[in-house]
C-alpha cells in the first residue's frame, strides 16, 4: 500500500513504503490543517506529545489533507484508515512527531440476518424527534434524536435526579438497538419535553429512516432502495458533524452554501452571519417577523431576528417564504454554515446513509404547513 505526499515548498513526493523520515520545519508553534477545500483551522505544535495525531472527517472517497506551518507546508492523500507519520523540527531543535490518519469506515450492509429497527417516536410541538430510551436497564428517559450533535448528552437536572455513580460504562436502550460503555456528557439545557439527545454518530456504518408521516425511526443494516421520489444530496463532514449543499435565493439571485443538518434545531434556517455578510444577502430589505432570543445547550442566550427567506431549494425541491433567523453574534456550530432545523426537516421524509454518506429527502404530509415564526 502506498500514500502520495507532496512537500509542497521542497517539492518532491515520498510514499508511506519509504523508510525516510518526513520532516518539515517551522519557528513557531501555530500551525494550519486544511481538509480538501475546507477551511483552515488552528493546530498547535506540541513536542511533548508522541505522536500527537489529528484525525479527519470520515468519508468514503479518503481525504486530502494539507499542513501548513509558518515555514513549510505538506500535503497528505488518504484512504479511510490509512495514516501517515511526520515530523516537524520546530526551531530547528525540537521533534514534533505528528500523525495525520483518516479514520475507517464503519459499514453494517453484509451483516446478516439484515437489521430493520422499526421505532416509534414522538414529534412534538417544538419538532424535537423524542424517544424512551432505557438507561443502564432501569431507567426510561425521554431524549431526542439531534442529528446536530454526537453521542448522549442528559441535562445536570436529571443527572442529579439519577444520581449516576460513574458518567462513564453507561448502557443505553432504543427499540432493539443497545449501546454498552457510553460516557455520558453534561449539558444545561436540552430540547422541551426531553431530558438530553443522542447523535448521530450512534448509528455510524448503519442507515436512518425518518418516517414523519408514520412517526417511524427505521435502523436499517442495509439501504434498502429508495423510491423516484427522493432526492439524493452528499453528506459533507465538517467537525465532526454532517451538512448538505442547498441555495437561498432573493428576487431570482442565488446565494449558494452549506447547511448544517441539525433536526435537533427546533426552528428553520439559522444564517451564518459570515456567509450572510460575504455573499451580501440583502437582510436588511427582508420583512421581519420577528425578534427574539434563543439558547443554546450550554444555556448560552443568543439574539436572533427572524425574516422572511423567498426561497429555499435542494435541487429540484423548493420551499416558498420561508422565515430565516439572523444570527447577531458568531455561529454556534463554531464553523461557516447555515443551520438547517427541524422546522424544515420534518417536512421531509429522510433516509440517512451512514455508509455512503448520504441524504435522502422526499416531500410529506407536512409540507405545507404553516411555519410557526410565520
């Protein structure tokens, strides 16, 4: 097996199957990784750790990874589960050992018997997706499923009521789906009507079905083919957490980007104010419905002004006067991306394939109904 690398300043290529030591130099310790064409973000070069090792996004097709130092930089081609090792003299006296590894694919397709969780849920009045989720075999909780954030989070309250000995080796229960020695993260608030959420990361490898017509959660080992009436859209990891690409458009103009797939956001578009500000998206000639102040997990208050957006569109589907809100301080999802809730989501029947990496979206009975910031 072999691994391109590019010493883009020295300029020549070495191969994982070579036994030369990679070394790159730098005179400070901030450094650069850029993943594809995402942005940059912010390393710190430590000698201390060995190796100290940045992990990618998941996905399927590998990923192309560039280090940038103050006086060097390298690019890294990766297949999932490949890594490659380096070293940066920082100062021309300390070895930094680095690793840059891209993570393997989870992928339950071949499992046999097939699985097809069927799940009820609950969608409430605030459109959070809500379950009984059992908790080390005795406790049921009422959590929703927030494809916005990772692994299981419950709220200090509860944790006080459930008087946990360990926040670690936790098990948890949904319909015939079980997860052993889940640590269990802290937050202020969750969504009403539950106690905390799960990610999405809990079905990694596996396929989710979003019936809002039945109020099914369907777990599937294997996709199971999707009708004509869906659209296919690609996830694109960022930080961990998966968008989709959709425009915003204004009196016939386009204002193309990235939406974070959050269905744990109980309202509808959430704008990124730096791509808002880029694109000049002309928010101060929208009609405002409304302004108001909204909190986020940590119970962080973040004020918002809510305008009426003409038009939403993935593809070929397209949704007419919808309320955005405008954010006035800097995103929540610490990255450049509108966020996408479940005001809009649940009017879509979702097939989530965490295999390939894919977004399936098809109109429901939900469709046209009113929007509540409308």
């Amino acid at each position: 097996m072999k691994t391109a690398l590019l010493l883009i300043l020295t300029a020549f290529t070495v191969s994982q199957a070579q036994t030369k030591k990679i070394v790159i130099k730098a005179d400070t310790a901030t450094a650069y990784i850029k993943e594809g064409k995402q942005e940059k973000s912010r390393w710190n070069i430590d000698p201390r750790i060995k190796p100290d090792v940045y992990v990618t996004n998941k996905s399927p097709e590998g990923k192309t990874v560039t280090f940038f130092t103050d006086k060097d930089s390298i690019t890294i081609k990766l297949k999932p589960a490949e890594h490659v090792d380096f070293v940066v003299l920082l100062k021309e006296k300390d070895s930094c050992y680095t690793r840059i590894e891209c993570p393997k694919l989870n992928d339950f397709s071949k499992l046999k018997p097939e699985i097809h969780d069927t799940i009820p849920f609950v969608l409430s009045d605030y459109n959070n997706i809500i379950f009984k989720v059992t908790l080390n075999k005795k406790d049921t909780l009422d959590l929703k499923f927030d494809s916005g954030t990772s692994d299981f989070l419950l709220t200090n309250d509860a944790l006080k009521e459930l008087k946990l000995s360990s926040l670690r080796n936790n098990t948890f229960k949904l319909g015939n789906q079980t997860w052993e020695n889940q640590e269990i993260y802290p937050v202020e608030v969750s969504g009403h009507g539950t106690v905390g959420r799960f990610g999405w990361n809990l079905f990694d490898g596996k396929i989710v079905e979003i019936d809002y017509d039945k109020k099914y959660f369907i777990v599937h080992s294997k996709l199971p083919k999707p009708s004509k009436d869906y659209i296919r859209l690609n996830m694109e990891f960022t930080n961990t957490l998966f968008c989709i690409n959709g425009t915003l458009q204004i009196k016939n103009k386009n204002y193309n980007g990235r939406f974070l797939f959050d269905n744990g956001y109980q309202r509808t578009v959430m704008l990124d104010k730096q791509m808002v500000e880029e694109q000049q998206y002309p928010r101060e000639n929208l009609f405002v419905l409304k302004k108001t102040i909204l909190k986020n997990g940590k119970g962080e208050e973040i004020p918002v002004i809510t305008v009426r957006n003409e038009k939403l569109i993935f593809e070929k589907l397209c949704l007419y006067n919808v309320p955005v809100q405008l954010l006035s301080s800097n995103n929540p999802a610490r990255f450049k991306t509108h966020i996408l809730g479940n005001e809009v989501l649940k009017r879509f029947n979702t097939i989530l394939d965490f295999q390939k990496n894919k977004v399936y979206l098809k109109p429901n009975s939900l469709w046209n109904e009113p929007y509540t910031e409308g």
